[in-house]
C-alpha cells in the first residue's frame, strides 16, 4: 500500500513538472491543405480561407504521396516561375513530412515533377511572435497545437515510467 502511495506521488509529480514545461511553447503544426498536398488544388485560395498566422517557431506539416509528389522549398522566382532546379532545400522524407518555419519572412514550396504547374506550389508568409501573448486566440480547424499532443505523449511516458518503478 505503502508503495502504491508513493508511486502515486510521484506520478502526479511528475505530471505537474509535465504540465509547467509544456506552458510556454506555444509553436502550432500547420496540416498544408484540406486534403494534403495534391495537386489540381490552389493553395492560395486556401490560405486566404484560412485566415491562419504562421508564427516563427511553427510547423508546416505535409501529407502527400510520395511516389508522385514532394516538397522542395525554393525562392521567390523559382516558386512565380515553377523551377524546380537548384532548390534551396528538400523537405521529402516519407510523405508525411513537417519543416519548422525559423524566421520571420515568406517560405516558398512547390512540388517536382510538373506538379508545381498543377497547383503545387505554396508561399508561406511567417510573422514574428506578438510581443505580449494575448489570451490563447481560437484556432481553426486544420491547426493543431503541437504542445498539446507533446504533453500528451510526455504524460504518457511519465505513467510509464511510474508503472516502471
Ligand atoms: C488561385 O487563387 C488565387 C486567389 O484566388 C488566384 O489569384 C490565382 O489565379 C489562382 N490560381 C490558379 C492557378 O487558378
Ligand atoms: C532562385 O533560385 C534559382 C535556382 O537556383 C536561381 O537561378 C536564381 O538566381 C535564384 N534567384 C534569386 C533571386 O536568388
Ligand atoms: C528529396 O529527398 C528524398 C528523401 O531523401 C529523396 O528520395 C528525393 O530524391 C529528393 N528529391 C530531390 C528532388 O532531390
């Protein structure tokens, strides 16, 4: 009993140390489209529905096939023009890929492959964080914050661990 106490204590502890750490960070993982990265879609259109902020320390998350498609960020003059050569970096792994947005500037991707031509191509307008954070502003729907399912995954392994001892 004694033991179950204890463990008990430290469980809770170790949740509440969770809990203090996630405050704070506030980044979100932004899904890229309603259906993903496809192509015969305008992803400006898109953004403009949104009416979503990206902020710097975000996350663009992108779910695409990647046997047909990928994610490549260029420059402004690659993305008007859909070049897909000398790319400034290749954010393709499996097709379920995510870039962090490290500065306050605009972001440009478009997919290989002649996709680009078919709507493939996204700009990213990244803002700074507001200086004072403003109570939580409501967040759309495709936006999901990522602090949360960390905290989710920490309190997780926090009862594992606690089961452990
Ligand atoms: C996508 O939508 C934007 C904004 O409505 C528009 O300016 C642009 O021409 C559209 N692109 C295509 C390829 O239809
Ligand atoms: C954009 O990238 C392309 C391809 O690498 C390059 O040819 C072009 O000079 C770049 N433009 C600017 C403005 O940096
Ligand atoms: C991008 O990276 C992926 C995974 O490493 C690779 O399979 C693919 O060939 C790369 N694409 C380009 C255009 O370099």
């Amino acid at each position: 009993m004694e033991g179950l106490a204890r463990k008990g204590i430290i469980g809770l502890m170790l949740v509440m140390v969770v809990m203090i750490t996630v405050e704070g960070a506030s980044s979100n993982l932004h899904k890229v489209g309603v259906r993903g990265w496809i192509p015969n879609y305008n992803y400006t259109e898109w953004l403009n529905q949104q009416h979503e902020h990206f902020y710097v320390g975000d996350w663009l998350y992108f779910v695409f096939d990647k046997h047909y498609f990928n994610v490549l960020e260029v420059n402004k003059t690659s993305y008007e023009s859909c070049n897909d050569q000398g790319f400034i970096r290749n954010i393709t792994r499996g097709g379920r890929d995510v870039v962090e947005l490290t500065e306050a500037r605009l972001y440009y991707f478009l997919s290989s492959g002649g996709y680009c031509w078919n709507g493939m191509k996204i700009a990213i307008s990244v803002e700074q964080l507001p200086p004072t954070p403003a109570p939580a502003p409501a967040k759309s729907g495709s936006s999901l914050t990522l602090s949360s399912t960390t905290a989710s995954l920490m309190i997780l392994s926090a009862a594992f661990y606690v089961a452990l001892i």
